[in-house]
C-alpha cells in the first residue's frame, strides 16, 4: 500500500471496498448474527480478490457479485460452525438458556435452525430468499441483478419458499 | 434478534425479515478494522492497468485484467456513437488527447506518466507532483483525484476531488484551466491553489492573477486573495492550505512577499480552522528542544507483548516499548493520530532508560522528541486532516448519565479510610471491559473511548458538568487497544461497547468525519544500540 507508483490502484480497490462493504457485512451479519462472523466473510471475500484476477460476473455486477459471495461465505461459515456444534451443542446451548431463557435462547435457536434450513437449498434460491427478505429488494430488482426474467425471479422465490417450509417443519418434527 | 414465535409458526420470509442488523456505528468499526488489515494485502498493479473512473460502477468493464465480451449490441452502438462525434468535431480532439502525457512523480522522481482522461488519484498517506506537458506543475494532496486533457487552447485539469497547488508554466499562446464542479480559473502563470469539497470548491492565489468563471460571473484574484463558491464554507489562512506540500517553504515565501505591499489593500480572511483537540505541538527545532543529559536506547528482542514505563524521579524509563508508544508519549497524540509512519514502529521493541534530573513529565516529553529526532532520525509534522470519527450524541432514550456526590482531597494526601477510591472526584478506574469514572466532563468520556475504539470520538452532548459513569461491556480481543487483555476470561454474549454505550449510559456513537490534528511522519528509521 505504501508503493506511490500504485497508488490509483489502491485508491480504486478501496472505493470498491467502501461501496460493498456495507451490502457484505449487513448480509453476513444478517445470516451469522455474529460480528466475528461477518468480519471475516467481509475480509475473505476481499482476500479472494487480492489473490485473483477480477471474476467476469465480479465485472458485469459487483452488487450481485458481492451479494452472493456474501451469502456463499456466511453459509459456509455456518455450516463449519455446525460441525464444531457437533461436539459441543449440548453444553453451548444450556448456558445461552441460562444466560436468558425467555430471549437469548430462543431467538437464537430460531435463527440458527432458519439459517441452517437456508444452507441446505440450493445456493441461488439462498440468495434470492436473502435479497427478497432481508434486503427488500424487489422481484425486478433482483431479476436485473441475476440478468434473469423477473419470471424465472419470481418461480425460483415460491419453490425456495416451498422448500424452506419443508426443512424448517421436518426440523421441527412437524407434520407437512 | 427478536423472534415472537417457533419457526414453524411463522412464515419463512418473516423470519429472514427479522434477522439481527447490525447498528452503523458498530458495522462501520468493523468495517474499518477489515479494511485495515486488508491494507498490507492489496496488489500492486501497474498503472496502466487503471484507467477509467474509479468510482464507476463500470470501471471493471475497462479493467484489462479480464475483459468481459462486448455484446454486438454494445458495439455497434459504439460505432454509431463515434460516427457521430467524427460528424461534429469531437472524435478529432478526442485523436489529440490521446498525444498529451502527464508525468508522475513522487518524492523518488518521475514513476510513471498518464495519458489524457487517465484518473490521478491519491490516497490518505500520498501526496504527487504532475508534470503537465506545457511544464506546468500541479501538487496533489492526499485523498485528491483529477485528470488532464487539452483544451481549444491549451491545458484543462479536471480536478474531482481534493486539493491542488499549481505552479503554472508561462504560457506562450495559450492557457492553463482548471475545472471544478462548479468553477473554471483559467491562467497564464502563476501559482495557485484549488480544492474541492462536498460543499464547493475553492481558490487561492499565491504569485500573479488568475482568472475564476462561476457559472455567469468572472472575477479576478491576484494574491494573497481566495474565495469559496458556498459562503457556508470555511476559508482557512492560506499559509494553512499550503502547508502540505513538499514545496511549502517556497509557497510560504510568496505569501510572505505579497503581505507586505498589498496588506493595506487585500486581506486574507482570517478564518479559525475548527480545533476538535489539542494539536500535535509542532515539532521544535532539536537544538533549541531540552534534552536528557544521558540516554541510552537498545533493542529488545525478548518477543514479549507486555510494555513497562516509568517517569518519576528525574528518570525516564521504557522496558519493551514500541516506537509507537514512544511517539504516543513525546508528542500526546493517539495511535490513530500517527500517519504515514512503517508497521514497524508497532511491532518492534526498545528499552529506553534516560535522566533529566528535577524534571518533571511535562519537560521530558520534548526531551522525548528530541531522542525520537537523534536516534531514530525521526523527522515530522503536524497537519489537520478529514479522517472518520464517531460524534458521542444523546440517544433517542434520553441520557442516562447522573452526576452523583464526590469526594475532593487535596493532592498527595492519603485518602481518609474506609472510603474506597472511586468515592473520590475524577477518579478513572479502567478493567477488562469496564471503566468507572467519577466526577468527569463529558470531553474525559469522549477521550476514553477514542482510546478503546482507535478513532476520535467527539462530544456532541452538549451536557455541561460532571458525572460519574459505569460502563460495563464486552472487550473484543481483536481491537487494538485491548489486545493484552486478551487473557482476560470474557461472557461471549455480552453487550460490544456501542450497545453498552446506548443501553447504560443513554448515549449513542455516531459515525461522521471531522478535521482532526495528526502528525505526520516523514521519516523515521530503526535505531542502532549504543
């Protein structure tokens, strides 16, 4: 960083950096509920480009680029996460019940069996779900995004939807 | 995370809906802390692998490193399109632009040189000179961005961004124009500055006269004047705007030629740069700074993280500082005040021992400056920069804090018994993730937290006297500042400082940028043992 010579090149990693970051970290936030967690998705992906040239989809759209990068890393951060749990759940879960049982708990088994649910669709109905629900983003606006129809956009969200239904209820025991 | 119902209950995209968002002010910490740990990382690429407008969205598109395909589409229509510029003129000057060469330089000499349209950019710690073509000089100050092409009659830059000082070449038939959004200033030699802000942009002359076009009307300015193109702007003394540069002597000269004939008739706006600190003393002249009537300095390689320093009894002693610390103490700034300065000032370690008997610490902090400058061929500056900040505001809650009883007791007498510590009048009691303060202005809480979070935090309370604060969060290990207390056996699942902040003491960080006084160094080198 300090070689002047590149200095335009710095300057323009940087601004991509600032413009995406919030997009990156909000997702991998949003998905993880862990600072820790959404940090280092935010400095993985960064990484990635520093380590290799400029990915074609990166050019054509970086929001969908960075936004489905962020998606990938975070559910891949939870499904690490998962593995270690197999190990160790039982214990981690009873103190977060006796740090607040009516809350904490609670909340936070929901959004880890939501997100574990999520992990298992198929990547790209992951992150239309995310970008339909967590960031609001309109059928249109994720079909430009994608380069798709807002058709294909639209039939992808009612089968993602489906489809999270069921492993949310066949993780809850319940009945279809 | 606040969910109402089980899973199953609720719509799967309601619960996407609820999940946590993280506050602004922390996101953009954490933001910060990636970015500067991906600073040491990033590429060097050539130059000329960079053209285009780095804040495009389409900027990748010209990227060479990989091209997408140009759909038919997009070719054609670019055909049409320079048809058409041909038909009107255009595509020749554009044919002439491409002759017209900028070079680069820094302090090293010429890098590299730039085509025309080509982006010039400098970040936060980089200031370039560009030689333009009729051998004009434009200065570029950190954080700026412009570009040059021709103009029917000589030169343009294009100044996006930032601040400039040309040293305009004398122009044989032609002119020397600078652009900004919203002013041109067109010479024929002289030298000058320009800057651009959010808010507008700004001139100043140092030597001859220049001409300035906004919108419809035209002035002229010859030196020392400036003007702004927004009157909510601040006009800085213009001996401030040029103490940047490399060249600040000789601009400096100018002014001071200039004053005396035209002081009567022309004065420059004296305008206080807002103070948000006390700034970084300018560093004196060695010779004239006390220094200790013995030093000794020595590396220490013991690889341990732990500092020790002592100042009492007419002795400095420092057991495996950083050189970072050292400055910290001589020159009382914070880490994130020091700019420009290698890693290594953080990572590698001295023991220092030294006397000035009689000396108190407030005479050996230049002592200190003066064995930085000897030893450490230390050379520095003082510059006001726009750098992020939190601004410390009341929270929508309303403020928390209360301004108990406390004890007073005259200096260096023993507390009476039974009465513990924090009973007493500024007392400042710091743990793992805890402070307690009594009795302090606001400005004090602002102060501390600058420290925990590495940025300068700004009072913006408005809340006048003294309160007492209890302020309990959880550390986060991989903050700077609280690095050593790492060990320190934490709840995971405790509140991070900014909720704390919020939820105990009814106030709230908000992110912003401010000027604030760092300190520049401009040189620096390790130091031998004696």
């Amino acid at each position: 960083m300090s070689a002047v010579v590149t200095s335009d090149s710095v300057q323009r990693y940087e601004e991509i950096f600032k413009r995406h970051a919030p997009l990156i970290y909000r997702t991998a936030y949003g998905i993880t509920g862990s600072h820790e967690d959404a940090e280092d998705a935010l400095q993985g992906i960064f990484l990635g480009l520093i380590r290799r040239d400029v990915p074609a989809d990166l050019a054509r759209h970086p929001e969908a680029y960075f936004h489905r990068a962020a998606v990938n890393k975070s559910l891949n951060l939870l499904r690490a996460r998962r593995r270690r749990r197999l190990v160790d759940d039982d214990a981690a879960l009873e103190q977060t019940a006796a740090d607040d049982p009516h809350t904490t708990a609670d909340s936070e088994l929901r959004h880890r069996q939501l997100y574990d649910a999520i992990a298992e669709l198929k990547p790209d109905h992951a992150q239309i779900l995310i970008l339909r629900y967590m960031h609001g983003k309109t059928e249109t606006e994720i079909a430009k995004m994608f380069g798709v129809s807002r058709g294909t956009i639209a039939v992808k969200l009612f089968r993602s939807r489906a489809r999270l239904r069921k492993l949310l209820r066949a993780r809850l025991g319940e009945k279809p | 995370m606040n969910h109402d119902a089980k899973p199953g209950a609720q719509n799967p995209e309601q619960l996407i809906a609820q999940s946590p968002v993280p506050s602004q002010a922390e996101m953009e910490f954490r933001i910060d802390r990636v970015w500067e740990r991906l600073g040491s990382g990033i590429p060097l690429q050539s130059s000329t692998d960079l053209k285009g407008d780095p804040a495009s969205e389409t900027d990748w598109h010209s990227n060479p490193i990989k091209r997408p395909m140009l759909r038919p589409v997009v070719i054609l229509a670019c055909a049409v399109v320079t048809i058409a510029a041909a038909w009107f003129g255009i595509a020749r000057r554009f044919v002439t632009n491409r002759n017209v060469y900028a070079i680069v330089e820094n302090e090293d000499g010429p890098q590299y040189r730039v085509a025309a349209g080509q982006i010039v950019a400098t970040d936060v710690w980089t200031r370039l000179a560009v030689t333009l073509p009729d051998g004009s000089r434009v200065e570029m100050r950190p954080q700026s961005q412009l570009s040059v092409s021709t103009a029917s009659d000589g030169l343009r830059v294009r100044l996006d961004k930032g601040g400039i000082i040309v040293t305009a070449a004398r122009q044989r038939s032609g002119h020397l124009y600078v652009d900004t959004k919203d002013v041109t200033v067109s010479v024929v030699g002289t030298v000058f500055l320009v800057g651009v802000e959010d808010a507008g942009s700004r001139v100043g002359v140092l030597e001859g006269k220049v001409q300035v076009k906004q919108g419809e009307s035209t002035r002229m300015l010859v030196p020392p004047g400036q003007m702004v193109t927004n009157p909510m702007m601040e006009l800085p003394a213009l001996r401030e705007q040029v103490a940047w540069s490399r060249y600040a002597k000789e601009h400096l000269a100018l002014l001071q030629q200039d004053a005396a004939p035209i002081a009567a008739k022309q004065t420059e706006k004296p305008v206080q740069i807002t103070q948000t600190q006390a700034p970084p003393k300018p560093p004196a002249p060695a010779a004239a700074r006390p220094q200790f009537e013995v030093a000794s300095v020595k590396r220490n390689n013991s690889g341990g993280q732990g500092m020790r320093f002592d100042n009492r009894g007419g002795r400095y002693s420092a057991a495996n500082a950083s050189l970072k610390f050292l400055i910290q103490q001589a020159y009382k700034v914070q880490p994130f005040q020091i700019i420009g300065a290698p890693a290594w000032i953080d990572s590698e370690r001295y023991d220092i021992e030294a006397k000035a008997e009689g000396a108190e610490w407030n005479q050996m902090a230049p002592m200190l400056q003066s064995l930085i400058e000897e030893r450490f061929k230390g050379a520095m500056h003082g510059e006001t920069r726009d750098l992020p900040v939190y601004f410390l505001t009341v929270a929508k809650t309303g403020s928390k804090l209360k301004a108990g009883p406390c004890l007073t007791r005259e200096p260096n007498t023993p507390a009476p018994p039974n009465q513990p510590q924090s009973a007493f009048c500024g007392y400042v009691g710091i743990g793992s993730g805890s402070v307690i303060l009594t009795g302090q202005r606001i400005e004090n809480l602002a102060d501390f937290l600058s420290g925990i979070l590495n940025r300068k935090v700004l009072d913006r309370t408005g809340l006048p006297g003294a309160f007492d604060v209890d302020l309990k969060w959880t550390p986060d290990i991989s903050t700077p500042s609280v690095k050593q207390e790492a060990a320190a056996p934490s709840a995971s699942d405790g509140p991070s400082i900014f909720t704390a902040i919020e939820e105990q003491l009814g106030l709230k960080l908000e992110s912003g940028k401010a000027p604030i006084d760092v300190l520049v160094i401009d040189h620096i080198d390790h130091a031998s043992d004696n």
